[in-house]
C-alpha cells in the first residue's frame, strides 16, 4: 500500500514539474556547437552564461575538502568551459561582433575576484584552486632551485685578455693624465727636498770655512793663506766617526782574537764567548 502511494505521489511531482515548464515555456538550451548559432545576440548571450559556468565552478574548486575524484572532474569541466568559450569567441567575431579574446574582461568568480587562466588563450591543460595541490600536480608548480654551477680554469681564463692585465690602460689617456699631476708633485717634492739639504751642506762648508780663517788674521802672508785655505773643498761629516782611543781598542781587540785562535780551540773560544755574553762583556 505503502509502495502505491509513493507511486501515486511521484507520478504527482512529476505532472506538477511538467504544469510549471509547461507555464514558464520551454528551457532554451545552448546548442552544442557554436557554428550552429547565426545570432549574434544569442552568441553573446551563450558566451554570457559560459562565463557564468567558470565563474562558479572555480569558486566551487577552492574547496580542498570535496575529495580528489571531485576535485579533478572540476578541473576537467572549467577546462572544457574555457575551451567552448573560445569556440563562442571565434563565432561572435564571424558574425561581426566584437573580439573578446583580446578586448573582452576578465573571467571573475562570484566574489569578483579574476580567474588567473581562464582567458582560453594559447593551448594546453590548466589547474584552478585545490586542483593544484593533488598529488602529482604540486610538484609541476614547484620551481627547482638554481644549481650553482663552479667554472672550470679553461672557462675563467677564456675571459682574459689584455685589459685583465692593464696593458691598454693608457689608450683612453687618463690614467697618463693623472700619472703626470703624480709624477709633478714628486718632482717638486724631490728638488725641495735637495735645496734643504744643499743649503744645510753649504752652511755647514761656510761654517768650517769661517773657522779656518780666523787664527791667520795679522799680515798679508796669513790673509793669503787664510785665502787658500777657505777656497780649498772642505769635508763635512754627516755620521759620527770614532776618534783615536776607539780605533785603537778595535786594532787592539782584533790582535787578541788573532792570538787565541792560535792557541785555543775553537770550543774552548765558544765557551769562553758564551762566559762573556752571561757577564755582560765584549
């Protein structure tokens, strides 16, 4: 009894459904093929509700919990959607319409945000939200990291040539610009150098002249001599030199040494060397 009233009441929806397509007309469907259009309102209607299908299938693929099977049949029907909008494209643009494939807006979803790929230009397979992290899919998005490749020598040294070593450094004139302001200031600050000394020296020679003349200052003979003697060349000493004593303690000590490696071995000279340095004596 029961199984009959279901039946009853199915049989019911259904004539209920068929009165109400029966009052609103019946459903237009878009043809299969865009060739099969000749309006071009219709074609722009079609292009209309295809843009409609992507917008909320890729809104409806953001969610990664609906499972990988359905997951990829979303993927598969949005690429499929892409590819008949091109199809719809093309027909607008025989039948004098515009060309949206280069014009036309972007493929939103139904929060406004724009679908990265869904323009249906240039070829090949597209993955939208959740698509993009199945197995198999992610690790086509994930970029390598950049090998560092080392040069061998042959490779460095193919990049040598002449200017590595400076040999044409002169030909755009200004290093030998600043070589020459260098080698001025060098120049003048070796001849300032050789006056100071030259007039050090020629002081000290006026000094040492001054002295000589003075004990000869009576008669004409001690001018004339005192003369000659301060137009002689005088021998001034930069360095210190040892007087008398000291060279003859070195003469002395030189004589000594001569003597006991006469007599002495030479181990014998090297402790008593060794005695000397411990007691501070030469």
């Amino acid at each position: 009894m029961a199984r009959n009233e279901e039946k009853a009441q199915s049989m019911l929806n259904r004539w209920l459904q068929g009165k109400q397509n029966e009052a609103k007309g019946e459903k237009a469907r878009r043809p299969y093929l865009a060739s099969e259009c000749h309006d071009l309102n219709e074609a722009d209607k079609w292009r209309q509700h295809i843009l409609r299908d992507i917008g909320r299938k890729v809104m409806e693929i953001q969610n990664a919990g609906l499972g990988e099977h359905k997951i990829r049949d979303l993927n598969d029907e949005i690429n499929k959607l892409i590819r008949e909008k091109g199809h719809w494209e093309k027909r607008i643009v025989e039948l004098g319409g515009p060309d949206y494939s280069k014009v036309g807006p972007k493929v939103t979803d139904s929060e406004g945000r724009a679908v990265e790929g869904a323009s249906g230009r240039g070829p090949g397979y597209r993955y939208f939200g959740a698509a993009k992290q199945l197995p198999g899919v992610k690790e086509l998005f994930e970029k390598e990291a950049p090998r560092q490749v080392r040069r061998t020598r042959a490779e460095m040294h193919r990049a040598i040539d002449a200017d590595y070593y400076g040999f044409r450094d002169e030909e755009d004139g200004v290093l030998e610009k600043v070589e020459t302001a260098a080698e001025g200031e060098m120049r003048r600050a070796a001849i300032e150098e050789w006056r100071e000394k030259e007039a050090e020296r020629q002081a000290a020679f006026a000094a040492a002249g001054g002295k000589g003349g003075e004990p000869g200052g009576g008669g004409g003979d001690g001018q004339g001599a005192g003369g000659d003697e301060s137009a002689a060349p005088q021998f001034v000493a930069y360095v210190p030199l040892p007087d008398q004593k000291e060279i003859e303690a070195k003469v002395l000590e030189g004589k000594k040494a001569a003597l006991l490696r006469q007599y002495i071995s030479e181990d014998e000279a090297a402790k008593q060397q060794q005695a000397r340095e411990l007691l501070n004596r030469r």
